[in-house]
C-alpha cells in the first residue's frame, strides 16, 4: 500500500497548501493579494507564510511603492519541493482509483 509519511507535513496543512499553489502560478504574490485570494486574516497568513518561510520554502520582498508592500515568492527548494508534493498525490490519486 502507499506510504503516506512521503507527504511533506509543512506543505499538507489546508492553508498552506493553498499559499504554495497560488505561489506556484506567479513568481510572486503581494500579502494583501494572498490573503483576499485564500480569504485568511492576517494573523492567519502571517503565522503560515512564517512555517513556509523558515522551512526554506518562501522568500520575501519587502519595498515601498506608493506605500510598504511586503510579497512572497517560491525559493528553489519551495518548487522542488511542491512539485514532490505533487508527484506524491498523484501516485495516491492514481493508487485510489480503479
């Protein structure tokens, strides 16, 4: 059978799952977007993005345009590591159906 250990714990969680899928679509993605998009508090998003921050996964970009914005990007090992995600579900879909 399949062994579910191979599913990255950091990623799995709901809200980080959607984090690292909406970052997977654009090379980065303002706070203010990420978080109208996955309809999160900010308490919420921060206390993810700061997970995915320290494991490596997301880098961030602090500037001042008309005022701060604060934006979060995939690092290498962000992509690799999502696209493993992916590679595990897949085999678990597939394993799943007839």
């Amino acid at each position: 059978m399949f062994d579910f250990d191979k599913l990255d714990r950091i990623i799995h969680e709901k809200g980080r799952l959607g984090i690292m899928t909406l970052l997977a679509t654009r090379p980065s993605w303002p706070f203010q977007d990420l978080k109208a998009e996955l309809n999160m508090s900010d308490g919420n998003l921060i206390t993810h993005l700061r997970t995915l921050h320290d494991n490596g996964y997301v880098s961030v970009t602090k500037e001042i345009l008309d005022r701060p914005q604060t934006s979060y990007a995939l690092t290498a090992k962000g992509k690799k590591s999502f696209q493993e995600y992916l590679t595990v579900l897949e085999q678990i879909i597939k394993a799943g159906r007839p």
